[in-house]
C-alpha cells in the first residue's frame, strides 16, 4: 500500500514539473515586469454568471497592479446579497512555459465577502484561464463553507473488550464547498 501511494505521489509530481507551471511570488498585488506583458492580454471586459447570476468581470489595470470588478443589473456585488463584497489583491499566479512563452494559468486574489462573512467562509477567489480558439474563458471558484463530518468504521477484534469484541474508530472528515463562475472574451 505504501508502495503505491508512494508511486502515485511521485507521478503526480513528475506530471506537475513535466507540465511546466510554476507558481510566482507576488508582492503588494503588482505583477512582476517579467510578467506584465502576458498579464495584460487578459485585460478586458468578460461576461457569463457567477453563482447562476449573469454579469460582467472587469479585469484591468493600474501600473502593475490588476483590478478585477464585477457589475451586473443590481450592482457590483459578486454574491449579489447586498454583502457589499470586493476584490482584493493578487495574492499568487501559476504560469505555464515560464521560460520560452510565459502565459498565465491561474490567479488568485484577495477576497472580502464584507457584510456576508458569516456565510461565505472564503477570503480568496481563483481564477483559471483557459484559451481556445482565440477566445478567453475565465473560471471563478470561491470557498463557500467547509462541513465538518466523522466517518466512523468498525474493526475488531478490540483488546479492551473481554473476549476482544469489536472496537470502532471515528475520523473527522472535511467537505469543501464552492461558489463557481465563468466568464468569455
């Protein structure tokens, strides 16, 4: 068993390296001028849904620094609650062929869910480009809420019990949930 596991890890890091992502540090949200050019192929205006809910995404810039808004027809709430909730800072990019033709793969900001805290446990939204055909989709994911749960199993035979009867071990177990958006250019 730890044999496989161990293989299986050790594929996984082999197809990460092999795929030639890399994760960049950011700092104070602006874009490292090595990656700045790549980064403002992305600006623009992008519509689709988030959460069900049609809008527009607004990705710009100012300096190196990205800005990223969201306005649909009640306002510029992307929970659309009146939670007043807002964009932050870039935080992390991912980008593929870092050395030869740096693209963007994925990016993650900082997130205020504001007046909707209690409700909306995730304080960063990602977002994953995807470019086909000439045209740019964005997908959005933001942490909903995270349930904790024990899945429990019975084993036996258990030496604290007279005549080793059967002992049970209970595990805490987490699911994560997501709000998810996508959005076209």
């Amino acid at each position: 068993m730890k044999a496989q596991l161990i293989n299986v890890i050790s594929f996984l890091l082999l197809s990460f390296l092999l795929s030639g992502c890399k994760s960049v540090e950011i700092y104070n949200g602006e874009v490292p001028a090595s990656l700045l050019a790549s980064a403002k192929k992305i600006e623009g205006i992008y519509t689709g849904q988030f959460n069900g809910v049609s809008g527009n995404l607004v990705i710009s810039f100012e300096g190196n620094r990205p800005v990223v808004t969201y306005k649909n027809k009640n306002g510029t709430d992307l929970l659309n609650n009146h939670c007043n909730s807002e964009f932050g800072l870039l935080r992390d990019v991912v980008v593929k062929d870092e050395d030869k033709n740096p693209r963007i793969d994925s990016a993650i900001f900082d997130f205020n869910p504001a007046n909707c805290s209690l409700v909306v446990d995730g304080r960063s939204l990602r977002i994953d480009l995807k470019e086909k055909d000439g045209h740019l989709r964005l997908n959005l994911s933001l942490l909903q809420m995270v349930q904790k749960r024990y899945e429990c199993g019975v084993y036996g035979p258990h030496p604290g019990f007279p005549g080793g009867g059967p002992g049970s071990n209970c595990q805490p177990r987490y699911d994560y949930f997501y709000l998810y958006g996508t959005f076209t250019r």
